[in-house]
C-alpha cells in the first residue's frame, strides 16, 4: 500500500481536514458508548502536538441530505471536549461561509468540528462540487474513517484527491492489522465466519476459500451447509434455497484446499429461548422438531485444535445463538482459545462486524485480539476482497 501515514505530512500551522466516524448512540442527549469517539482521540491529539489545526467531518445518522437537528453534531461537542481535553468549536455547516469563517478563525490548540456531511444531499452522491467546497476549509486530507471507507462520498472519496492526503491513526491501525491478516499473512490461516444467512456472505465465503487454509463455519449459515450435505436439520434457522450455492462452495474448497469445518455435533433446543432444555447430538442426528442453536463439545474440541495451529486468525460472526444462554457456549469457548493463544503470541488475530464484536466483548476475549475492527461493512466488504473507495483515494 502507498498511502501515507500523519507522520509523513508536514502538519505545522496546517488545517488539516480530518474525517472521523462519531455516529454514535445518544439517548435523551447522553452519549451511551463512546468508543468512536474515543479511537479517533489519539490523529486529533497527534495533529495538535503537532502544531496542526484539526478540523473533524462527519455524518450522523441518515437525515437524507435534509437539516434535522436531533442529527446535528453539535450535540456531541461536551463528549468529545472531554475526550481530547481541549476546546471544541461548532460550525453550523460543513461548507460554506460559516465553515469558511470558523476554519479561518481557527486558533492553535483548539479543534473545529462541522455540521453533519450529509445534510447535504450531494454527500452521499460524491457530487465533486460539494468536495471542492470542503477542501476550501483546510490544508491537508487525513481519512481517519475505516468504517466510512467502503462509501465512495464526498467527504470519504471525493475530497482525498483534491488535497495532499493521509491516513490517521485508526484507519492506519485498520489497515495495517487487515494487511497482516488477509494482505501478507502468517499461514497458516484460519477464518471464522458465522451469521445467520448464507446470501449475506456469498462473496465473502467465496474469496476466503481462495486465501485461507481453515474455513471455520457457525451459526445458522453452518445449517445449510448441513442442508447441502443431505444431513437433517429439524426446524432450524436454514436457507434450503441456498444449499445448492452451499455445495458449490464446499467443491471449490476442495478444488483450493481449504479445509471447511461444519459442526460435527449440535445443541439442539425445541424453542428459541434462553436456558431451553436442550440436547447433544451427532450433526448426523438432528430429530425432526429440533432447533440448532449453537455447536456442541467435539466440534469446539476440534475448532480450539484447528486455532493451536494456526498463525493467523479472521473472525467475524458468532458460532451459535450467543445472546442466550447456554447457546453462547461454543462461541465463548473459541473465543477465549483465541484470546489465550494471542495472549502467548502464538496467533495474530483479527476480528470485526457488529455481531461479532458483541460476542467477543460478551466472552470476555476481546480485549485480548491482536484488533478488533468497530467497522461493519466495511470490514465486510474488504474481506469480500473488495476495493475500498476511502482507502483506494489514499493510495495515490
């Protein structure tokens, strides 16, 4: 990769355009977790020490290209003062004379944070005259917006190839952690991938099977793997329009030699709910009014032996049905497997999506992880192999 990083630009006295993700969760105007917010302090604070004026842009929410206030970001300004310990000044637009007048009047030391991007409705449509305004207000381009880069917008896209450009800190450690794991891995390498549906992760599955050594599937998606292989499967959560594409996968994995792994016992449970009476049975076994709801012992026996080794590990999706209990059994058991053979510095380990970064907090292994991505679809999208606009107008 040839994108640059902060500490390759010359920031002294420099305005430097900066955009971060801060859509976060707010109830009755509280901030209810400020992780975003806390991962982009380290580019604002790094920009500031370096003699750099950092001006923050950001979306919030899906206003379509509307002004609505309960989307405003002003609304975030006591959150992030407090995070970067300095002042934080609000324009009430993101291009435009206030824009142009608060950049201008921008002193060392303090940060500007502007109004919601996609109030405007050329945000979202990378309109490149929108992008030219924007870079009216600074210097320099630095994308600290991972989870943003998979958007070709005006503020992610368009904007980093009219101004010098680099990555910030977090999209920096993204990258980095993403080019370990899937750009020049330690093999041997091993995939988890779980979810309900197998249509949502087509493409993923697909370009793993070509890049890694284990394929390790869980959640609904491994019961129409199941389907495919002609195994029952009783009620449970199923795409048995899909079992054909399921076949097609497990052919072209042995065409690549990447080792698949389906469960090889289940838990099975004849309602959705936590606590269920609930049985262990072969994957060959399921009785007819059954419900899969998580992998058994032996098949988490052989996942934990796959991971002792591997090198590399890419994690997203659950194993089962982790948010009850006691269906959170295989997932937290891989999960703190992972977590210890990190800890010993015997895998690299790599995990993101929504879901997964919940089970993972939820295990207790997280905070163990080589990384772990906040990005949702992007980190989806680059495991699918796809070019991230954001990330490709870096590499210039």
């Amino acid at each position: 990769m040839a994108w640059k990083t902060l500490d390759e630009m010359d920031l002294a006295g420099k305005r430097v355009l900066v955009r971060v993700d801060i859509n976060v969760p707010i109830v009755e105007g509280v901030v209810t977790d400020a992780t975003r917010i806390e991962r982009i302090v380290p580019s604002v604070r790094d920009i500031l020490a370096a003699g750099g004026k950092p001006i923050l842009l950001a979306h919030f929410g899906r206003p379509g290209g509307e002004h609505r206030e309960n989307l405003s970001l002003k609304q975030l300004v006591p959150t992030l003062e407090t995070a970067f310990g300095t002042k934080v000044l609000f324009a009430t637009d993101c291009v435009g004379p206030a824009a142009e007048l608060a950049a201008e009047s921008l002193l060392q030391g303090q940060v500007l944070l502007l109004e919601n991007t996609r109030f405007h409705a050329g945000e979202t449509k990378n309109d490149p005259d929108l992008s030219a305004r924007m870079a009216r207000l600074g210097d320099l381009y630095c994308n600290d917006a991972f989870s943003a880069a998979h958007r070709a917008h005006s503020s992610t896209e368009g904007l980093a190839r009219l101004l010098p450009a680099c990555a910030g800190r977090l999209m920096q450690a993204e990258l980095s952690a993403l080019e370990a794991a899937l750009g020049a891995p330690k093999r041997p390498v091993t995939a988890v991938v779980g979810g309900a549906k197998v249509s949502t992760k087509l493409e993923l599955l697909g370009n793993l099977v070509d890049k890694v050594d284990n394929l390790i599937i869980g959640g609904g998606m491994a019961n129409t793997f199941l389907v495919a292989q002609g195994k029952p499967v009783g009620v449970s959560l199923a795409e048995r329009i899909m079992k054909d594409t399921a076949a097609e996968i497990l052919e072209k994995a042995t065409a690549t030699g990447c080792n698949i792994m389906l469960p090889v016992d289940i838990v099975v449970a004849k309602k959705f709910a936590s606590h269920a009476e609930h049985d262990i049975v072969s994957a060959d076994d399921c009785p007819e009014d059954g419900m899969i709801l998580d992998a058994g012992p032996k098949s988490v026996a052989a996942i934990n032996d796959v991971l002792a080794s591997s090198e590399t590990l890419i994690w997203n999706g659950p194993l089962g049905a982790f948010e009850l209990e006691p269906f959170d059994a295989a997932t937290n058991a891989a999960a703190l497997k992972a977590a210890a053979l990190t800890r010993s510095g015997q895998l690299v380990s790599v995990a993101g999506g929504g879901d997964t970064v919940a089970a993972l907090n939820a295990s207790g292994a997280a905070g163990d992880f080589t990384y772990i991505s906040t990005a949702g679809g992007a980190f989806l999208e680059w495991m699918e192999g796809k070019e991230l606009p954001g990330v490709a107008a870096l590499d210039q």
